[in-house]
C-alpha cells in the first residue's frame, strides 16, 4: 500500500512519505537515505516474543525509503551480532517496551515516540501551509504527546494542551515553561469546546471513537498518530482530505 500512501500524502502535504520524514529529520525535502545505506532489522524474541510480520514491514519501509534494509537470520544479541559482521550502518529492533533505530555511524538513538512526533508535526505543519504563530490543540500529554509539544513548538505553533488527567496537563506545560513560545493548559475547560474552537489539532491519546462530526468543520485539520483513532467514522470520513 505504500505507493498509494505516498499518493495520499503528497495530495495533503505536497510530500510523498520520504519527503515528509526529510522534513521531520531537518534535511532538505528531496533527500532521505544515502544511496546504498545498509540497514539490518533485527528480531526480538524477549518478553511476548517476536511481532507477526514486524520485521518485515519495516524492512519494506526502509526499501521505500531508499535504504539497504535486510533481516537478520539469528534475534537478540545473535542478531546484533550479525548485523555489526554484516556492515550495518544502523539497526532498528523492538521490544515490548521500545521501538528504536540506532545509527551505528554517529551513535545516534531515536525511538518511535520521538520519530511520530517528529513525523506528524511535520506532516501537521506542510498541510497546514506552516505553523509558525497559529494555535494547536496537542490533546495528550502522555509520552508521546510530550515529544510532540517540542516540535510543535519548534515549528512555531502557539500551543494549548489538553489532557483528561489535569496533573499531567500542567507538568507537561510546566516543562514547557522555559521555551521562548508561552504554553497554555487547558486547565478544565471541556475537551469539546477546547476541539471545536481550534482548527489544528494534534491527537496523540489511546482514546478512540471521541470526536463526532459535530465536532467537525471545514477548517479543521487534524493530525492523529494516537491509536485507536480518535474520529468517529462519520467524522473521519468528513475530514478524510484533512486528516493524517
């Protein structure tokens, strides 16, 4: 489904999905992996075991972006083993705690909270035409949420965030307090009022099925990483061309 996925996004963003994680990364939009850059996926057999299919839908991933993915034959420490004897220039494995890739070249880490967060303000900001002094509800304050707060903020949005438990609301903006752009809470103010009077929404909450059609008008873009999805289906079907 990726090239249609990519068709899907270059008609929202302007960028198909390597552009967009360009522009999540900070490279210029037209580059993502270096020609031949060797990425190996390594099975882990800890915890709850080894993913259905995991390693091989971010080994396809990879490919599309350009990269040299390949799946090691051996998991866990084998499995790094081999990458390393391999020529590996980075590695990505999961767990049941954390998802990372992990350049080997410049011992860079990113785990899948930071490279969503990444990922959706970017694609929030492209299809918004730029969030520099515009208003965004970031609703969730959880881990995700509070990486999404900082490249909001990179990107200049004014941001007011909204979460159903108040105490972590106001850590989340007390965090915030030192960045040069005033964050707001929320601080009590109905959750429905708060997502009908903003027109950019960043959902990042486990809670689905919550926002209604009623909830939804036609300036409204929202960029939802937060699984189970936070539309309706009614909604989300009203919001299809301004929705990732």
């Amino acid at each position: 489904m990726l090239t249609a996925y990519d068709r899907e996004l270059k008609s929202k963003t302007g960028f198909t999905l390597a552009g967009v994680a360009a522009c999540a990364a900070g490279y210029d939009s037209r580059l993502c992996l270096p020609e031949g850059f060797s990425v190996a996926v390594i099975p882990v057999s800890t915890g709850e075991g080894k993913i259905e299919g995991f390693t091989e839908a971010v080994q396809a991933l990879v490919a599309h972006l350009g990269g040299k993915a390949f799946i090691t034959a051996k998991s866990d420490v084998e499995g790094l083993a081999e990458a390393c004897m391999c020529g590996a220039e980075a590695i990505m494995l999961a767990d049941d705690n954390i998802f990372v890739a992990i350049n080997l070249l410049s011992r860079r880490v990113v785990d899948n909270d930071q490279a969503t967060a990444a990922g959706y303000a970017a694609a929030l900001d492209l299809m918004s035409g730029g969030l520099r002094g515009r208003k965004v509800l970031l609703i969730g304050a959880g881990r995700l949420g509070s990486e999404a707060a900082g490249y909001l903020l990179g990107r200049g949005a004014l941001l007011t965030v909204l979460d159903k438990k108040r105490e972590a609301e106001a850590a989340l903006v007390n965090r915030l307090k030192h960045h040069t752009i005033h964050v707001k809470a929320a601080g009590g103010s109905p959750p429905k009022e708060e997502i009908k009077k903003h027109s950019l929404i960043f959902e990042a909450t486990p809670a689905g099925d919550y926002i209604g059609p009623d909830l939804i008008d036609a300036h409204k873009i929202v960029a939802a990483p937060g699984i189970p999805l936070a539309l309706n289906e009614k909604a989300a079907c009203l919001m299809k061309e301004r929705l990732i």
